[in-house]
C-alpha cells in the first residue's frame, strides 16, 4: 500500500532553514483528492500539524507555529518537501509526513517512519 518515507539533515544549528523530503510510494501526490501533511512529535507541544499540501497544489499552513513553515512538492519525483525557517530549539521534534483528507489536519490514514531533527548549536 501507500508508503512515504521522511528524510533531513538530523541536525540544524539555530536560525537556520530545516529542510526535510518526504518520498511517497504507490499513491500519486496529484491524483486522489487527498492532502500531504506535515506533522511533529515534541515533548514540548506533543503532536502538531504543521501544513499540508493538496492535490491540487493548494497549500495549508499551520499559523501557530513559531518557525515559518512552508511545504511544497515535486509532482515529478512524487516528493514533498518542508522547510522552516529560523529554527530555534523547539523545532527539536520527530517529523512526518502523512495522507491525509484535508489541509485541516485530520484524517491521516497512511504515515511515514518518521525523521529525527535535532537543533544544536
């Protein structure tokens, strides 16, 4: 079925852009109404939805993030793509991707590993 795997650098230093890939198997990116989400576990805030990207291109950002988050994708390569700028210790966190059925976040059936991101000085 549907696979997607997280990828990034594992470290960031403070106030720089986090940058992470999430390759997706099997379903298509632009096909099948659904929604790619970008979600973090952190003992800070627990799970949080971060942005989503739709089928369509349309795109869903979660406005309480502190570190400006944008997601995109490469319908070419069936990627999707995150990047958070001026990252600061709280973007210390597990990242993943996920299918879901809206930009809301919600409704996620089918999830990646997930990728560890550190913020080290």
């Amino acid at each position: 079925q549907v696979q997607l795997q997280e990828s990034g650098p594992g470290l960031v230093k403070p106030s720089q852009t986090l940058s992470l890939t999430c390759i997706v198997s099997v379903d298509s990116i632009i096909a099948n109404k659904n929604h790619w989400s970008w979600v973090r576990q952190s003992p800070v805030k627990g799970l949080e939805w971060m942005g989503a990207i739709s089928y369509i291109g349309s795109t869903y950002d979660n406005p309480t993030i502190q570190s400006r988050t944008s997601t995109s994708r490469d319908t070419s390569k069936n990627q999707l793509t995150l990047h958070s700028t001026s990252v600061t210790p709280e973007n210390r966190a597990v990242y993943y991707c996920a299918r879901g059925i809206s930009g809301s976040g919600d409704g996620f059936d089918y999830w990646g590993q997930g990728t560890q991101v550190l913020v080290y000085s």
